[in-house]
C-alpha cells in the first residue's frame, strides 16, 4: 500500500472530548483504524481535549451560548496540527465548520432511540403528576412538556455517570439518555425501556460519530475512507440539511431522523416550542441521492408556513 501510514514513533493524533462515552467512541475510532490497516493500537494516539461544554457545568448550556460548546476547541487544536483528526457525537456538531476543516467521514450509526432510565418507573407513563424528569436537552424537555404537561421538568447536566448519582440524591425521578451512549458504555442494562422514534423523535444525528479533519489533509483523508460508512453519511445529510435550514443546532427544540429502505430515503422532522405547547411535524420520502436537498425543502417549508414567533429560541 503506497499510503504513508501511522507508525508507533509517528501515530496518527486523534482528538476527543474527556468524558467516558467521547473516550469510548474514540477508542472505536482507532480500533476501526488499527482493524482497516492491520496496524497496532500504539499507532494511534488519543488526546483528551477540554471544551468548553465540559467545563461549565452549573449553568444550562443555552445561558453559556453559542454553537459549538463542544467542539471550538477541539478544532483549534485541529487546525493548529496538535491532532491529526477529531472524533465527535455528531448530535453536538454545528452545521457548518470552520474554514478549512471538513466532516465526511460517519462510522456506523448505533441505536437512535432515547432511554428511559430511572430507579423506581418503568416507563414514562408510570410517572405520576407532580414528579419530576430531569434532562439539560431542549429538544426533549419540549417534547416531555408536549406528552406529558402534568410532570415537572427539571435541569439535569453531566455525563451518564453523573445524572445516574443526580437519580440516586433524588435530583428527578427519572431522566432520558441516548440508547446509542448507554450501548457504547456497556450500560443498555440501566435503562428501563426505550422509545420508538414513533412516540420521542430523536435529536438529528443521534447515535452517529463523525471524524473530522482538515480539508486540505489528502493523506488523512485517504486513510479514513476504509471506515467511512456511506449509509449513515447519507442520513445525516439529510438530517443536518433540515437543521442547517432552520438556522438550528444540538441547543435548539429540533429532532430529526432519516432512515433509508433499499433506495429511497425517508425524512421525519420536528419543530417544537420550548414550553412543548405546539410541534409541528413532517414526513417526506425521496431518493437516497437527494435526502440533502429534500432536508433543504423541508426546513424551508416549515419555516414559510409557520409564524415567525414560534422561532422565539432563535432569539
């Protein structure tokens, strides 16, 4: 092979956030990696890279701002050299990358369910009036509020193993993570059911892990087209072509999910108010080949027959 491969003396750098599923899906990279080339894992050098999101913890992450709350840097550090690629939760990504950094590369999408988890119910209907269900995600405090508005909805940060503890102290009573987390950490056993995209749309891009480089890289580029998985990347096209549309990101009341049947494409999106008083839904199929213009459409479409205040958390 006449690429010019990773070497222990030489590794590859990969970049990830510090918490245990980043750490995880970082791991998947370089054993995907190691797996394509036949190389050893010492080939491959994980760094640990503190975002912003990571380290302000005590507030909403809509109050601290901004897209990219963990991602900016990370992709300084891509853009500087200090990493040779980044390894994301594509559910966290902006639309848009900086100039000079691309994203073209998905690895096999894991479940896109959300969880339920909590240490006394079983499912969310068991929850009685008045309790609480904790989640620090927009998208699905609206949709809790929209199916169930007798429960109260409470700020609930960290990683899985810190909202775990937050149940234990009696924080909520129970609390939603993504099914894909849980599988990639081994924890599928804490969760007391799932639900079907039917009844809790999922966020665009959940259970998918993105790898982004720099774009004038050719030789990273080469290296990372023999795990590159052209059905996930389909679907997320799709998917990050509605939020693109309607100016969203991963802090924004927005759910998505693209799903392919032989070679047509389905799209389902979802636009909610933050209170979870109203949600506008649709339901467009196409060919596999135009699921990013047809994601297009279907933000524009939304946004042309719906009243310019349903947008208040564009504000």
């Amino acid at each position: 092979m006449s690429l010019n491969l990773p070497t222990p003396t030489t590794p590859l750098k990969i970049g990830t956030r510090g918490s245990p599923l980043a750490l995880a899906q970082a791991h998947e990279t370089r054993e995907r990696l190691s797996q394509a080339f036949d190389l050893e894992e010492s080939c491959f050098e994980i760094i640990v890279i503190k975002t912003t999101g990571d380290r302000v913890l005590d507030r909403p992450l809509k109050e601290i701002g901004g897209k990219g709350l963990f991602t900016r840097e990370i992709e300084e550090d891509l853009l500087s050299g200090r990493i040779d690629i980044a390894v994301h939760s594509m559910k966290d990504m902006p639309t848009e990358q900086p100039a000079g950094l691309i994203l073209d590369t998905y690895l096999p999408r894991e479940d896109v369910r959300d969880a339920f988890v909590s240490l006394t119910k079983n499912s969310m209907d068991a929850l009685e009036a008045g309790q609480k269900l904790g989640s620090s995600s927009l998208r699905r405090k609206a949709q809790l509020m929209l199916a169930r508005p007798d429960l109260e909805v409470v700020e609930f940060r960290g990683n899985v193993q810190t909202r775990l503890k937050k149940l234990e102290d009696g924080v909520a009573d129970a609390t939603f993570l993504a099914a894909a987390g849980l599988n990639r950490l081994g924890l599928s056993h804490i969760a007391k059911s799932f639900l079907d995209p039917d009844v809790m749309l999922p966020a665009v891009a959940q259970g998918a892990i993105g790898i982004e480089r720099r774009s004038d890289d050719t030789r990273i580029a080469e290296i990372l087209s023999a795990i590159h998985d052209t059905p996930t990347g389909h679907r997320l096209a799709a998917e990050r072509a509605f939020l693109r549309g309607l100016d969203g990101s991963c802090e924004t009341p927005i759910a998505g999910l693209a799903e392919l049947n032989g070679s047509t494409l389905r799209l389902r999106g979802e636009v909610l108010r933050p209170d979870g008083s109203e949600a506008i839904n649709d339901d467009q199929s196409c060919p596999i080949e135009d699921g990013e213009k047809l994601g297009t459409e279907m933000a524009s479409k939304i946004l042309n027959s719906t009243p310019n205040n349903f947008f208040d958390w564009k504000n």
